[in-house]
C-alpha cells in the first residue's frame, strides 16, 4: 500500500544541505558552512571530502597536496600515506566543529574511480586500495553512509560482472567497518549513467550494507530519457511517468539517501548559446557537457536561478519536476535522508562571505515550497 504523503510525514522527515553546495570560494569555510546549517535550523550535512581535505591541510601546511580524492584513477602520488593518517588524526576536530553547530555529519561526499576496472588489472587494485581508505576515513569522523559514484573514466571497461563483484566487496568491507554504501549513478559517465543500471548492480550484489543514493538532477539528466545539454531534447512527457513508476517499484529500505535539486532545461542548449557556454570552454577540450550542465545548472527547486535572483522566465526556475520525483520515491516508504546539493558555479564562486547562509536559508524555503506541492490532497 502507497503511504499517504502528509504534512506531518513531511515536516517529520530528516533533511539537510550538502555541505559542498553551500559555496565554493576559499571564503566559503567550513566554519562558515556549518553556522550557516546551524542557522538554517539544519541538523544534518551530507560532508564533503574535498573540502575536509582543504580544511586539514589549512591546518597543517606539512600535509602534502597529494589530492587522495582521485586517487585509484592513477598511481598515488609520494606522501599519499601521510595525507590520510592527517584525515583521520584530524577527525575529532570536525566532529567537534560539527557538534559545535548541532549538526551531525552523516555521508561522505563522493568516492569514484573503485568499481568497473579490468578485475586483476592495476588500476582495480588502486581503486581498492582508496576505497579502504576512504572508509576508515568515514569511521573516524562517525559517518554512517559512504557515497559512492560510478566509474566516469573511459578506460573503466571491466565487465558487468567485475562491476558486481567491486561493488560487493566495497559492501563486505563497509560492513566490516560498519560504513554503508550508497551507490550512485553520474549522467556524465560512459556507463551505468542511469540510476536504474545502478539499482541493477544494487540488486544483484544483494547485500544489507549496499544502497542507493538518488539524485533528483540525474533523473532529470539521464542519457536514455532526461534532457540532453546540447540539444535540449528529452525527459518527455511519457518518459517522465515511466520514470516515476520505476522509482516507485524500489524498496524504499535500499534507497539510503536521497539528493535535490532542480535542472535548468537546455534552452538554448549548450554551445548554442546557453548562459554556461564561456564557462564549458574555459575548462578545456573534452570537458563533458553533462558535467558542466551538472556544475551550472542544478537550481534550487521551486527557487531557480541565482537563489531566485536570475529568475526572469518559468525556465528559470528549473525543469526537473522535483516536487513529483521526490514524492515517488518517499511513496516506496523511503523515510530519508534528503539533502539539497544544488550547483551554480557562477554564484557559488562569489567571494561574498554570505553565500552560505543565502544558500542555506533558500533551500529551507524550497522544502517549504517542495512539501506544499508534495502533500495527498
């Protein structure tokens, strides 16, 4: 039987901020980010890895900038053990930091690059090698959940097989340290760039300690029916309820978290005159449309642009249909978390030391807005 989706239910659920996506200039500290949670009424973060590793270099200028996040996708680099043993010896302080502000850390933000490789290749044995990493970095600031994306490297052609088989050892070895594993898919990858091949994986590992992570713009942005940036085509009417359907047919105990946040349609697409073009090019050749459509156009939902600021057109305002997709996957009987983990690099680059808190304080509005849509009536 489909809950009933009520106000109550609503305004009982845990939902938080990614912390990431509350500013991405050097101002933007983690103090920052946390008082701005704190402010917001924000209990929960979804924490960033890239950020915590800024943060315990700042503390310590003899860490060497070996950048562990991408580790597994080529040879670590020298001193890469001595970055993680300063990751786990600085644990205490971000969890105290957090505590500080009333708020409690409960994911890592985002592992990649550890499933998907040749089995027996060098590269699977790095990817293997990080991911332990990352999950005894998990344990020491007392995280429950650690996200995990889907291999974007086009050299990742292991088997399907080889697929599962990381995937269920990286769950053998969250159990162990008693990490779960939220799997996610990346609209930009070459494979599995649909949550639904994720759910398949998910499916086929079986194991208690491997989930999903739902991200609402890779709905929105999945290569076989969501919107595709270079043509604005997709995520047509039909496929759109086909797509609710599927997420309500997943057991609402094997989604571990949810992510929100809106997706501007691609009009006009990009590199046809979208307001993103000068910044897909200053990336470089190659760089992916999907990922930059993913950095500058993932809107607050019912916000839009510029936490509303931009906001000229319903285009604007974003054109994912969020409010319909999180309701279908709280139908499953999913009871969260939810974190908003919305990207606009335009404005998340400002130096303006207010950005979190303007940041913060949208996405409070959003849910409000979000619930009101969402309610049976």
């Amino acid at each position: 039987m489909t809950p009933a989706i009520t106000a109550q239910h609503l305004a009982s659920l845990p939902v938080g901020n990614c912390i990431q996506c509350l500013g991405s200039h050097a101002n933007h500290t983690l103090e920052l980010k946390f008082a701005a949670l704190q402010r917001a009424g924000y209990t929960i973060t979804e924490f960033s890895f890239a950020e915590y590793y800024r943060w315990v270099r700042a503390r310590d200028h003899s860490v060497p900038d070996t950048d562990p996040e991408s580790f597994g996708n080529a040879e670590p680099s020298a001193g890469d053990e001595t970055a993680w043993e300063a990751l786990w010896r600085y644990a205490p302080e971000a969890r105290a930091l957090a505590a500080k502000h009333g708020v409690k850390m409960i994911s890592l933000q985002c592992l990649g690059q550890v499933c998907g490789w040749p089995a027996g290749s060098r590269r699977a044995e790095l990817g293997r090698r990080k991911a332990e990493n990352w999950l005894l970095t998990c344990k020491h600031l007392g995280l429950e959940i650690c996200q995990v994306g889907v291999n974007d490297q086009y050299d990742a052609v292991g088997t399907r097989e080889s697929t599962v088989e990381d995937m269920r050892w990286l769950a053998q070895r969250g159990e162990h340290h008693g990490v779960k594993i939220a799997f996610e898919s990346w609209n930009f990858a070459p494979r599995n760039n649909e949550w639904e091949a994720t759910w398949e994986i998910v499916q086929a590992v079986d194991h208690p300690y491997l989930g999903l992570c739902i991200d609402t713009a890779q709905c929105a942005l999945a290569p076989a029916y969501g919107y595709d940036p270079t043509s604005g085509n997709g995520y047509t009417e039909t496929a759109f309820q086909a797509l609710l359907s599927r997420l309500r047919s997943v057991p609402g105990d094997k989604i571990f978290f949810v992510e929100i946040s809106d997706v501007l349609k691609p009009s006009p697409p990009l590199l046809l005159g979208s307001a993103f073009d000068e910044w897909h090019k200053a990336q470089g050749p190659g760089y992916r449309t999907g990922f930059t459509w993913c950095r500058c156009a993932r809107v607050i939902p019912h916000i839009g642009r510029g936490t509303g600021k931009l906001v000229k057109t319903k285009e604007d305002e974003g054109a994912g249909r969020v409010a319909e997709v999180v309701k279908a996957i709280l139908q499953t009987g999913f009871t969260g978390p939810l974190f908003f983990e919305c990207f606009e690099v335009s404005e998340q680059e400002k130096p303006d030391e207010s950005i979190p808190d303007e940041l913060a304080q949208a996405s409070v509005l959003s849910w409000k807005r979000l619930s009101e849509a969402m309610v049976d009536k």
